[in-house]
C-alpha cells in the first residue's frame, strides 16, 4: 500500500465528506496489518438511495479534487450499498437497512476502529 500518511489523509476527507452529507455512524477500519485490499475501509451509512447517492458522490468530489481519483465503483445504480475503490482506502455507504445485513465491522473485527480525531494527527 502507499505511504500511510497519505491514505490516513484521504481517509480524514472520505470522512469529513460522508459526514458533510449527514452520514450515520460513519466507522473507518484500519486494515493495513490484516489485509492487502487497502489501508482503511471506511462505512457509512443513509436512510434512503438519495442521500447514499450524495453520499458517494461527494467523497468522490472531495477526493477527487485533491487529486485522489476512483479506481472502481460498484452498486452506484441501485443505491442500497456503494462501494468506491480509492486503492488505498475503500469506502462503502449502506442504505440501513443492507448496512445491517452485511455487517462488515463485524466481518472486519480484526481491523482497529479508528477516531477521526486520530487521522488528523
């Protein structure tokens, strides 16, 4: 994976961005030690397809303005799960409902739950 400085970076503006759109219980994993997939995953969720759409759409505004460009999104159309593939961060935006069907954290569990507060540092 890349400099761990620069995916913590764009996983602090994945955040801010999910939260920008009123995003619930937005949760970054750091799965840099248990996977070759990315650095972090970060899940976030919305109460309907509108706003998971704005969702992803503005993570993929924010970072792409700073020059972080999507390498693949997946499950845009039918808005229920959102997965867009930044290579070093992947963010997933689950309707709530698919959010607690596929229940990655816990899938994840050996990934470390990160606070923002700790990307920024």
């Amino acid at each position: 994976m890349a400099d761990l400085s620069v995916s913590k970076k764009m996983a602090s503006m994945a955040v801010d961005a999910l939260e920008d759109r009123k995003g619930e219980d937005v949760k970054v994993l750091d799965i840099s030690e248990i996977s070759t997939l990315a650095d972090y995953f970060i899940i976030a969720g919305g109460t309907n397809i509108n706003q998971v759409q704005a969702m992803a759409d503005n993570v993929q505004e924010v970072l792409g303005r700073a020059g972080h460009m999507t390498k693949n999104v997946e499950g845009y159309e039918s808005g229920n799960w959102i997965l867009l593939d930044f290579g070093d961060i992947i963010v997933h935006v689950f309707d709530n409902e698919n959010r607690l069907f596929y229940d990655l954290e816990r899938i994840w569990r050996d990934g470390k739950v990160i606070d923002k507060e700790d990307l920024d540092k």
